[in-house]
C-alpha cells in the first residue's frame, strides 16, 4: 500500500508519495495546458522519459524533454546555463513545472535551473534512486559544484510535490543501489536507534532490495526528513544533524575527482571516521562505532580508503560549506539515534583517527 507523507511547511506544504502502484500524477504541475519540463540523464530517460511524457499530455500538459549526461560531472553551472537555454527555447514562462527525473545528481540540477530560471518555477521531484528518494528529493536544496568544492552554488527551492516510485529502483545498478543504503543507515546513526537496530536485523534482506521492506524504510527515513525541515527548513540548526559523515565524503569526492566515488560511497566512509571521531571525543561506545562499519560494510559499502592522501583531504574539509574560518565542522554522535552538530575537533586527532580508519 502507498504512503503519503506531508513536509509541513505552512502554505508551502508538499506531499511525499511511496509506493509501488499505481503512480499518481504529481500535485504541483499547474492547470492542463501549463509546460513541464522534464530533465533526466542519459541512463534515466530511456527508461522512463517517453513514460512520464505520455502520460503528461494525456493529461494535457505540453511536455519537452531534456538529457544530460549521467554522472557527478554534469552537475555544474555549464550543465545549468545549456538547460536555461533549451528552457527558453521551449517556451517556458512562469507557469511552467520542472520535473526532476532521475537520481541524486538529477535533482540537485533540476532544483537548481527550477530554482533561478525566470526567478523560480515549479519543481517537482521524482527520484528514482534510493539516496534521492530518503535525501535529496526531499527538502529543498538544490546545488551544482564548483572543481573547489562540492554544492558551493545553490539555492533551497522546495518541490510542489515528491513522488517515490519504488519499483524504479528494480532498474538501478546495484552499486547505485548500495550507494542509496548509506543514507539509510545515516537516519538511525542520528536520530532513531530502532530504525538501526531494524537495519541490523534485516541487513541481508535490504541487501537484496526486499520491497516490503523498503517501502517500510524508505518512508520512515521520509519521515525523519520531513520533520527535520519543518523543525528547520534553512539549516540554521539541527537540519545540520543530516550531514554527519558528509564533512570527510566531500573531501574524498573532490580529491578523488567526481564521479570517481558514489556519493553514498563517499559518505559510507565519511560515517565510519565520524563515528570513530565520536567515540574519540562524544563518549560514544566504541562497539557502537564498530557496528556501524560492520552495518555499513554488510550492506556492501567501503568501510576503509586505503592509499588517501590525508594532506589534500584535510585541504579539501577547508572548503566545506559547514567550515567556519576554515576549520572543519563535524556531526557526531553522543550515542546511536542523537547527533550533537558543529563540532570542532582539534587537528591532531582528525589526523589519527584518519590514520586508524584508512588502514
């Protein structure tokens, strides 16, 4: 049975569909007639382009297309700046909708353009990985990167709507898939130690892509999300707590180069010296750090980056949006399911724990 969450926003209040049937058409998209656009990439609109496009004029809307290459590297202003023009050259006007169509990558660019063409249109999200359906299709932030960092362009432009078709993720590769699973385990590390728990006993099964039981965690990582950005819907506070082991990630996807890593990869890692951190300065358990590697390592994600070169990734943590004065800010954890955000920890030990996690 589909879910139907709402990120209570006031008046800019949006519904988060989940389910496996029956996709409806997504609230948002303004009167028949209107313009959607709809921006995917090259692996994304084979599959479901020529679907959604059918089903929107038969709805009545009028309906262009645009695809850019797959990957972290089109996620940059000139990606932007070719999708204005192809914008413009299919007659947008303020009525119009934009339909982000794909993953992660999709629909921080396709929030972006939505964002700042003709001063902000409608947006709506239709993620068709994991990491976008429980992240990034959920909240706001939109953002391209710039080669000195990652997401330093961006606007928060919430979508009209969010609709999460699980049985897409039966078409994504499975190292996307385990990519996704990272934010997963990311939403019991900082707010809700039954959800870990829960990944802990069912590891295995979320391996394989069980749908039952995705739909059952996807919705509440859903959840946990909407509620974080009613609380906090700028990141002026705790909506931070969502970027715990996203201070080191960063750093590994810039260094290594785009597109190298999986963003869930990167933060797979990025948690694992976050949780070490936490047991260093929080009081976390020591176990409690080991099992999340070993939770993130049965899921099938990097739990070491052997041969980083810790000078150029400290160099790259200077850049992070989180940095205040150039020092890096850490998210870590007093114990599992509560996060503590803006943490300063001294040099010394970044670099030993550092020393201890790429072994």
């Amino acid at each position: 049975m589909a879910k139907i969450l709402q990120v209570k926003l006031g008046e800019r209040t949006y519904p988060i569909w989940i389910g496996r049937k029956n996709v409806p058409l997504p609230d948002g998209l303004g009167a028949p007639g209107s313009q959607v656009f709809i921006i995917s990439d090259a692996n994304v609109d084979p599959l479901y382009g020529a679907g959604w496009q059918a089903r929107l004029e038969q709805a009545g809307y009028g309906v262009t297309r645009a695809v850019v290459p797959a990957g972290e590297k089109s996620k940059d202003l000139a990606s932007a700046a070719l999708l204005y023009r192809q914008a413009v050259a299919a007659g947008l006007d303020r009525s119009a909708t934009i339909m982000a169509l794909g993953g992660g990558m999709v629909g921080d660019l396709a929030g972006f353009v939505a964002a700042t063409f003709l001063r902000g249109i409608r947006l709506v999200q239709a993620p068709t990985s994991l990491l976008a359906m429980v992240d990034s299709s959920v909240g706001g932030k939109t953002a391209v990167n710039l080669p000195e960092g990652k997401n330093l362009v961006g606007v928060f432009h919430q979508p009209m709507a969010v609709v999460a078709d699980l049985a897409t993720l039966l078409t994504l590769p499975k190292r996307e898939y385990r990519s996704g699973l990272a934010e997963v385990v990311k939403y019991g590390v900082i707010w809700d130690a039954v959800l870990f728990h829960k990944l802990e006993t069912h590891a295995a099964e979320l391996a394989a892509g069980d749908q039952e039981l995705l739909e059952t965690v996807v919705a509440r990582c859903c959840a946990i999300k909407a509620d974080v950005v009613a609380m906090d819907e700028r990141e002026l506070g705790m909506r931070a707590a969502l970027n715990f082991g996203h201070t080191l990630a960063h750093a590994i996807e810039m260094t290594a180069g785009y597109g190298t890593w999986l963003h869930g990869e990167a933060v797979a890692m990025g948690m694992v010296y976050s949780a070490r951190l936490s047991a260093r300065v929080r009081g976390l358990p020591e176990a409690d750090a080991v099992r999340v590697a070993r939770l993130l390592e049965q899921l099938g994600l990097p739990v070491r980056l052997t041969g980083g070169d810790w000078t150029a990734l400290r160099a790259a943590m200077t850049a992070d949006k989180k940095s205040v004065r150039r020092t890096p800010r850490f998210v870590l954890v007093k114990k599992l399911g509560e996060a503590e955000i803006g943490c300063d920890v001294p040099d010394p030990i970044l670099e030993e724990t550092w020393n201890v996690v790429s072994q």
